[in-house]
C-alpha cells in the first residue's frame, strides 16, 4: 500500500520536472517570430514544389500541345505540396522555439542544442531527396499519387512529428502540439485552395 502511494507520488513529482511549453516559457517574441518565419517558409516551399511540378512536364505539355490538361494540378498533388511545405516550414519553426538560452540548466541546454541540430538536418536531408527527385523525373510527365501511392501523406507528417519528438523531450507539449497542428492543417488547406497560376 505503501509503496504504491510513494510511486504515485514519485510520478507526480517527475512531471514537475518537464516545464510546460508555453509563450512565456520561451519569450513571445520568439514564439511569434517562429511562427511568422515558418509560415513565410511554408508559402516560399509551396510556390517552388508547384513550380518544379509544371516544369518537369513541361516537354509532354509541348509535344501534345494541351496546357492547360497538363500544367493543371489535381487537389491531392496540391495539399500534398503544401503540407509539405508546412512541415518543412515548421523545422525553422521549431529551429526558432529551441534558440533560446533563458534559464534552463545544462541538460535542456544540450537538449535543445540536438533538437536545432536535427530540424537543420531532416530540412536539408528532405530538400536534397526532393531536388533528386525532380531532377530524376525531368522531362517526364508524372503524377506524385502514382509514385508514392496511399502514404502520401505520411512524408509531411514524419517531417513535423520528428520536430515535435525532440520538442517533447524538452516541454510538457500536448496543448500546443494541438493547437499547432490544428493550424498546419487550416494552413495547407489555406494554401491547397489559393491557385498561383
């Protein structure tokens, strides 16, 4: 009986350990700041996949001589380029929230120190597997959904819950994990729906 009251208490006491994440926690400026900058990723990304898109048909367009049938994206290549786009986006999102020093110790110092490390990498490492991607596809009229089939969107979702991970490890996160992938869904479907033709 006594051992499982201690245990109890042990736990209460660990989760006291982990701050909860919240704007004062890591400055409303950086908060505000990192959200701004990965929303400007998110919409820079966008534009760049849809435009990489048309030019890697480009040569069927101009051999059938129909524009429009092929430089017209259907709705699931759309969001799917500007989940995308969130997620990528979010690395410099999460980049920003870690940067702060404020008065955390040493572990969560290192902590953060490997969560901003890993949002650079996994950013770099998706822009390289992607520009190989369209490079390789050059010319050649494709669609994503054929090529990456029912797990379409299982790609972004990695991107941003590999930045979440480390996040977690630092802050009690659920509420604001909530609330940001709440606004990354709205925010691609924001994006799916504004035509840059």
């Amino acid at each position: 009986m006594k051992t499982g009251y201690f245990s109890v208490e042990l736990g209460r006491t660990f989760k006291k350990i982990k701050p909860e994440f919240s704007v004062k926690q890591i400055t409303s400026f950086q908060f505000y700041s990192g959200v701004i900058i990965g929303m400007g990723y998110s919409v820079v990304l966008n534009y760049l996949f849809r435009i990489f898109s048309k030019i890697s048909i480009y040569k069927s367009a101009l051999e059938a001589g129909i524009w429009n049938n092929y430089l017209k994206l259907n709705f699931i290549e759309l969001f799917f380029f500007s989940t995308l786009a969130v997620s990528l986006g979010f690395c410099f999102t999460a980049y920003i929230w870690m940067s702060g020093r404020g008065r955390d110790n040493c572990r969560n110092r290192l902590k953060k120190g490997v969560a901003r490390a890993n949002s650079l990498f996994i950013f770099g490492i998706i822009l390289l597997v992607l520009t190989r991607y369209f490079t390789i596809h050059l010319n050649s009229a494709f669609q994503v959904e054929e090529y990456l089939g029912d797990t379409i969107f299982l790609f972004p979702a990695y991107i941003y819950l590999y930045n979440w991970n480390f996040i977690s490890k630092i802050y009690n996160s659920r509420k604001i994990f909530i609330a940001t992938t709440l606004f990354g869904a709205l925010f691609s479907l924001l994006l799916t729906c504004v035509e840059g033709r």
